[in-house]
C-alpha cells in the first residue's frame, strides 16, 4: 500500500473483511441472525454519531442550509438501508450520499440548468463535511471495540476509511480512471496470494488434493466474475 494506492488497497481490504465475516458467520458460536444483528447495532451506533456531529454543527450555526440538508438526507437514507436487512457495503452508500446530493439540491435549485452551475466549492463543502462526520463514526465504532465485536467493527470502520479516501480524491480532482488501475493491479496481486497461500497449505499436507482443487475453483471462479464486472 502506498499513498497513491490507498483508496484502492483499503477498497479490496474491505471486500476481503466482509467475506471473513461472511465466513464466520459459520465458523463462530454465534448464530448467523446474531451477527446479523451485531452488524445493523454497530451501523446504527455509527449513523447515530454522524448525526450527533451533524447536529452540534448546526446548533453552533457553523454549517450552512443546504449542506446540512444534503446530509441530514444521507443519513436517513442510510438508516433506512440498514433497517432493510443491511443491503448496502460502502460502495452502496457512495450511491445513496450521490442521490441525496442530487435529490436535495433539486429543492435549492429546481432549474437543471441552475444545478449545473452549482459552484463545485458547494460539493467540496459536503465532501469535507462528511468526511468529519465518517471520522466521528470511525471514532464511535472503536470506542466500542470487544473482543467479541472486533471482526465486525474492524470490517465498517475499513468500509468508513474508504468513504474517506474517495472523499479527499474527488475534492483533488484526482482521476477516476488510475483508481480503477491501482484497483485491478491490487485484485491480481490479492488473487495470487490467494492462490500461493493454498498451494503452501497443500504442500505442508495441511489441505487434500480435493480441497485444494476446491479452492482455486473457488478463486478462479472470482477471478472470472470480477474481471466480466470491470469490463461492462
């Protein structure tokens, strides 16, 4: 990882600490409804302390209307994604903050062509804003760290690292597209670990033939799928 490439490692990062917690949800004593559960608290705690930072700034007049509307409307959104069965990672709620930018500033500037000449300052006002508000979300979640919770809050606090990166990268105008390069370079290099780590796990007897065909079918079979995602 470098400072050119966070964005995109921290991205695959948490792909990878969503599937373990996936994953564990079989190999840990709890019930599959329990971590479900442990996962919507730990959201809910975090969109809590967003709005908590939120509202203080709004009480001490130090955020202007329509950008606390277009987050106040983020929140609420992402409120309802969570409350229907966590159908959302952080690529889902870069969506849902995109729609409530655009859905709120309709209000403000009803005449399309008016939208179009939103000052960007205005957007970079938002970005900034937010990425306080996901900082008071990260601090949240590690306040309240277990041992029993850990895999799940380190798994939304990668997620909210993320959203930050992009953030900073759009208000630098960075371009989109050597993000998807660092991204599909990381993903093969993420891949080959994969496999190197099962070839050493079958060479030291610890895996059968069997399971380990299994497995780089499985790796294999994600590798395919990603690489028809990224080219449509």
């Amino acid at each position: 990882m470098t400072d050119e490439n966070r964005e995109a490692a921290l991205s695959i990062i948490s792909r990878y600490c969503t599937k373990i917690n996936e994953l564990s949800y079989v190999e840990q004593e709890k019930e599959p409804a329990a971590l479900r559960e442990e996962e919507k608290d730990l959201r809910f705690k975090a969109l809590e302390a967003e709005q908590r930072f939120l509202d203080k700034l709004i009480k001490d007049e130090k955020v202007d209307r329509e950008t606390a509307y277009i987050c106040k409307e983020y929140i609420q959104r992402m409120e309802g994604a969570v409350t229907n069965r966590l159908k959302f990672r952080f690529f889902r709620s870069v969506t849902l903050f995109r729609r409530s930018m655009l859905r709120v500033l309709k209000l403000f500037f009803p005449n399309k062509s008016e939208i179009r000449k939103i000052n960007l300052k205005r957007l970079e006002k938002v970005r900034d804003l937010k990425i306080r508000m996901y900082k008071a979300a990260i601090q949240e979640i590690q306040a309240g760290i277990t041992a029993d919770n850990h895999k799940t809050s380190s798994m939304i606090i990668d997620e909210y690292k993320v959203l930050i990166l992009k953030c900073k990268r759009e208000n630098r105008g960075s371009t989109p597209s050597k993000m998807v390069e660092y991204e599909r370079e990381l993903f093969y290099k993420a891949i080959q670990a994969e496999r190197d780590e099962v070839q050493d796990m079958f060479e030291k007897r610890q895996i059968s033939r069997d399971v380990a065909n299994i497995l780089r079918q499985q790796i294999n079979l994600r590798e395919a799928l990603t690489i028809n995602e990224n080219t449509h």
